[in-house]
C-alpha cells in the first residue's frame, strides 16, 4: 500500500480482501479495470474532442 494511506485504512482494506473468496477478488479486479478504461477513455475524448 502506499505510504500516504493511513495505517487504520490499510489495515480495513486488508481484511475486507482477505474475507473476499477468489471469485469475489477477481470480480473486483474486473471492476477496477472497467473502470481505468473508462477513465482512460475520458481522458482521450477530453484531450481530442474532435475525433
């Protein structure tokens, strides 16, 4: 984890993870990255607005 996120944080997420089955980590992997695409796409849209 980064440095710049609190320990009590850190920690929350670690057990929300750990009491998640394969399938559930693996939904949520996909989840994520729907969503970076999506920002990424945006990101592109607003950067050429033409195209």
């Amino acid at each position: 984890m980064p440095n710049d996120t609190d320990r009590k944080v850190q920690a929350l997420l670690r057990g929300d993870y750990r009491r998640m089955s394969e399938v559930e980590r693996l939904q949520k992997v996909c989840e994520l990255n729907r969503l970076l695409v999506k920002l990424m796409e945006a990101e592109v849209r607003q950067r050429h607005p033409k195209c």
